[in-house]
C-alpha cells in the first residue's frame, strides 16, 4: 500500500481508558475537512457506527501509523466480487487535534494534506482547533504521545475504545463491536 499519510491522526483507545467511556456518548466535537467544510461529530455520523482515531501531540503519530493501512483495508478499501458482500458500512475518521499553540499549524497542516495525501483518503481526514480540556476530561486521554481509538454506535454512544500500537487483538475488538 502506498505512503499516504504524512503525519497520524487519533483512532482507537485502550482498554485502561475504555472502561471510563464506555457507554458515554461522544462529546460535541466540530473538525474540518482539508476543504474547510465543518463535520460536527457524533451529530453528522449519526445513523452508521463511526470509527474514530484522535491524536494531539506530533509524539503520538508514529503509533497512528500503526493503525492506517490495517483500517484502510479493513473498513475504508472497497472490495469487488464475491469479497464485496464482506465490505464494512462504517464511517470513519481520522482527526488531528491542534491546540494551544499549535493551533496555529492547522491551516498549515491541511495544506500539506491536501498535497500530500492520496485524494481518496482525504474525506476520511478531519482536523480539530481549539481546547483540549473537555476532550481529555470526557474521553480519558491525558497521555499525548499515544493515539487513542474510539468505536461510536448508531446514537454516537462509545461502545469500545483503545489506544497506541496498532495490534491485532484490537483490531479483532474493534471488528467484533461494529460485526455486532
């Protein structure tokens, strides 16, 4: 699979934060698109489960990368033939959250994606500006050299979440959540 992505966004949480989240709905949240268009989540996602990756520190992008070519093959890629009827019906996204002094990167950040990123993938890649506070208090995530991953239900409802690596024990939760 090609390089397509330069830097890492957020996605799924560990099961040490998961158990505080779980069953919680997911906190308003409005990023944007390369493009400037606003998507409010869970509001905007409501309907289909949503797979979220968050990141907020440059730190945590390597672990990110971890996770991007298994979630584009397994929820984004679209299959033909005989596989397609085993094709996922999921949103998902990958947001960068730029905060503090860092907000100031985010314009810089989409222009570097929308150069840099396979066209294809760009729908899937938000960005969020603004505080950090209110998602670190409500999602559990204070550590900001890992990714966090959070799995949203059809109400925008946490149903499972992990963290850093990408491994394939997450991966099977991620999977058995949205199978089900």
């Amino acid at each position: 699979m090609k390089a397509l992505i330069v830097f890492s966004l957020l996605l799924v949480g560990s099961l040490s934060a998961s158990a505080q989240v779980i069953g919680k709905t997911f906190p308003d949240l409005t990023a944007e698109t390369v493009d400037d268009k606003k998507v409010n989540l869970p509001q905007d996602v409501k309907g289909k489960f949503t797979l979220l990756g968050l990141a907020y520190s440059k730190k945590s992008e390597d672990e990110l990368n971890t996770w991007f070519n298994p979630i584009f093959s397994k929820f984004i890629q679209k299959t033909s033939g005989a596989l397609a009827s085993m094709d996922y019906n999921v949103n998902v996204y990958f947001v960068p959250m730029f905060t503090g002094i860092n907000a100031a990167a985010t314009g810089t950040a989409k222009r570097k994606a929308a150069k840099n990123v396979d066209a294809k993938l760009l729908p899937y890649l938000l960005f969020y500006k603004g505080s950090i506070k209110k998602y670190k208090d409500e999602l559990d995530f204070d550590r900001k050299d890992i990714p966090y991953f959070f799995v949203l239900d059809t109400t925008g409802k946490i149903v499972y979440a992990t963290d850093g690596v990408y491994s394939d024990e997450k991966m099977d939760g991620i999977e058995s959540v949205i199978d089900n």
